[in-house]
C-alpha cells in the first residue's frame, strides 16, 4: 500500500514539475538554471527571419554582433561588440555599444542599447530592425537553453521577426 502512494506522489510531481517546467513554446521543458542564468553570456545570432524569410545574410555581411549580457550584479548590463560605428566629427570608430536589458515573467524580454562618444549619443539607428541602437524592444522567448536563445517579436507594421541565437 505505500509503495503504490509514493509511486502515485512520484508521478504527480513528476507531472507538475512538467507543466510548470513549459514556459517556452520551444522548450527546453525542464532546467535547473534559472533563466537569468541562462541568459548570461555571449550570443551571436545564427537564424534571423522577417516575416519567415531568412534575412541572415544581409545581418552577417553589414552588421555581424555579438551580444553578451551580464548578471543582475552588474544592473543587468547589455554589451554588443563587433560593432562598426564611425564617428566622423571625432575621426574615431567605435566597436562596441552598451545597454541594459530587464526579464519580464521569464517568458519575455526587453534591451535596448546605444553607441556613446564622449556622453553623446552617435550612430542613432544602426543595425536591423529589431537589433538596432536607440530603440527599447521588447521580445517573447521561444527558447531559451544554455546554448540557445530563440526570440520573436513584431512592429508596428505587423512585420514578424524571428531570432535564433547560439552561445559562442
């Protein structure tokens, strides 16, 4: 009679753990780390697709960057590198810009980032829609893994974006 109660305790924990394990649409269903955790690192982006045509391409030949994002111990800093962002009144190009990025309910997030020189804020508008500087975009997780991150988000002509991102 008890092995048959654990065994039913067992398997309806192992049942609810499942189900609050699934905030992603693409999984992974269980983790041990917590998003944030995950989260933390360097990405570059690997799939990137407007209304489900692959824009990868054009993304890797003008712009190529590498986002990193650090921990809330560090106000949940947003780093993007290999960057290429000329100053012309200055003669200087800048190669990394920085931001700050926040994790709504764990199944959304929001970053937003811009190139400063000197407190100024320069290159306003570089990038792809929606990884572009000067701009607080907000996206839905899809997945979200230790090494990799899916995001998706629309604007405001209803255009439909999805990102695949790997861990380097």
């Amino acid at each position: 009679m008890k092995t048959k109660l654990l065994k039913n305790i067992f398997t309806l924990m192992m049942i609810l753990v499942c189900i609050v394990g699934c905030r992603y649409d693409d999984g992974p269903l269980i983790s041990l780390r917590s998003p944030e955790a995950r989260l933390v690192g360097t990405w570059r982006v690997v799939g990137f697709e407007k209304n489900g045509v692959s824009v990868l391409e054009e993304w890797r030949s003008q712009y190529d960057w590498r986002l990193t994002f650090f921990d809330k111990n560090s106000d949940h800093y947003f780093e993007v590198k290999n960057c290429n962002c000329y100053v012309d009144t200055a003669d200087v190009t800048l190669t990394s810009s920085s931001g700050h990025w926040i994790l709504d309910n764990e199944t959304e997030i929001g970053f937003g980032f811009s190139f400063v020189y000197l407190y100024d804020i320069v290159c306003d508008s570089t990038g792809m829609y929606p990884l572009i500087t000067g701009t607080w975009v907000d996206f839905d997780i899809l997945k979200l893994s230790n090494s990799k991150l899916w995001l998706n988000t629309t604007d405001s002509l209803d255009n439909d974006y999805l990102l695949k991102l790997e861990k380097e």
